[in-house]
C-alpha cells in the first residue's frame, strides 16, 4: 500500500488479507475483538497474546489496533457469554474501551500465508532456513548434534527458562521436525511415525499423549527425541516476524511487537 497517515484500522486488515494467498475462509478466528475498524490507525502492536500488560503497553506506545495470534478471553472462539460477570474479564474489557483500542485476531490466516508467518519467524530466529527440507517446509535437516545440545542451543537462541526435552540426551539429531503451538498428541505423534524425524520441536503437549509415544519409542528400540518450548514462546518468533513484514506494507505508521511472554515461572 502506498504511504498515508488516514489509513482506517479496516483498510490495514484489508491491505493485510489482501497479501494471504487463496480464498477467504468461512469459519475462521479471525475478527475483531473489539474496536471499531471505522477508526483512523495510530499505530499497530504485534503480539502473540493481547494480555493485560500488553494492552497497557499499546496505549503507552499511543498505538490502538492490536493484532494477536491467539484468543483475548480465554477461549478459542472469545466467547465472552460465561464470562459476563467475572471480575477479570469485566477489567480487562473496560482497560479495552477505556484506551479505544481494536483487537484483531491473526491466527488461521497467518498460518495460511507462504511461508507460514508463525514458522518463518521461528526459522528465521534459529538462522535454519537454509535447512529446511525441499519438500515439506517444517521440516529442518540440520548439520548433526546431540539432543541435549539441540535443546541448549535453543534454549539460548530463544532466551527460554523452561524448555523440557524427552528421549535420550546423547540421540544424535538430523532430521528436525517443527510443529509449534499446541498441534495436539494426533498431530505431533503422527508427525513423528510417517516422517522419520530424529526429533520433534514443539511448543506444547498434553503430557500423556506424545510424551508416553516418545518414552515409548526409545524403550522398544525405536529412539526419538522431543523438545517442548511452551507455546508461548515457540509462536511469539512468528508475531515479531509480522511487525517486520508489515512495516513496508504500512510506511509512515509506527508498527511495535510487544511479546506476551512466558507465563510461568520456575520454583
């Protein structure tokens, strides 16, 4: 889009849609949370998460379109029924309106765009697009290392507190498959069956799913390695990577990513 200072917060989704490849789709996440997109844009913040702390900080930054990755109200549909006289929702509802702040979702769509921005941002960080396999894009052939230096060395790219690493730490690791957020035990332990990875990166599990498939793999001889990031921290990559790839798209408008950061701390 060419250079303006009067973009309306709906000519900033509709500039970014209009870069996603392929049809609209009809049952997404993907809408407003609050807002009104009739306003002129002051300013974009790129997040993960459109927690507490990062509303506060958008309004310090005199931003007030929010784009996240996921939910507001803690729900993937943001419903909001069950919530109506819960004194949370209710404050953080009032710090919304109160700064007149629009909240807009990029979940489905991000995922939908080539490259994925969720993993191009991860891949970028890790300096491992070079490795990425030639025919499916979330899978890395990385130069050989053991397990535990593959977790370290993402741990310290990635400046996390709390990765955890399943398998054995001496497993010589290759074949890297890459499958952040929350892709479910069928997804991941699938994944690790039909391509024959060394190990799976991913950001969470249910701890009895791909976990047990894993502990199981290495017992019956069959050895594996999983890395679990925090989901989090394995999608935030992907949201800073959007700061920058919309700030040529909307030149002249102060465009931030704010991380949501991790949630837990360790005891």
């Amino acid at each position: 889009m060419s250079k303006s200072e009067n973009w309306t917060i709906q000519q900033i989704i509709d500039g970014i849609m209009g870069a996603i490849p392929g049809s609209r789709q009809n049952d997404t996440v993907d809408t407003f949370k609050s807002g009104n997109p009739r306003d002129i844009c002051t300013g974009i913040v790129t997040t993960f998460l459109a927690t507490a702390e990062v509303i506060k900080r958008t309004a310090e930054l005199g931003a007030n379109l929010i784009i996240t990755h996921e939910p507001t109200y803690y729900n993937h549909l943001d419903e909001t029924g069950w919530l109506e006289e819960d004194p949370v929702y209710q404050a953080k509802l009032s710090l919304i309106e109160n700064h007149k702040i629009a909240i807009w979702r990029f979940h489905d769509y991000w995922h939908q765009h080539r490259p994925d921005g969720i993993l191009q941002g991860f891949l970028e960080l890790m300096n491992w697009t070079e490795y990425v396999d030639g025919e499916i894009d979330n899978i890395c052939n990385i130069p050989d290392m053991t397990l535990q230096d593959l977790a370290n060395t993402i741990k310290q790219k990635m400046d996390l507190h709390r990765p955890f690493l399943v398998g054995e730490p001496a497993l010589i690791c290759n074949r890297v498959g890459l499958l952040l957020g929350a892709g479910g035990g069928r997804m991941q332990i699938g994944m690790l069956s039909k391509e024959d990875m060394d190990v799976l990166v991913v950001g969470e599990v249910a701890e009895w799913e791909t976990c047990e498939y894993i502990r199981d793999s290495n017992n019956l001889g069959m050895p594996k390695g999983l890395i679990v990031l925090g989901h989090a921290v394995s999608e935030e990559p992907g949201m800073a990577y959007l700061a920058n790839w919309l700030t040529p798209r909307f030149k002249g408008l102060s465009i931030y990513h704010v991380p949501a950061t991790e949630p837990f701390r360790l005891v």
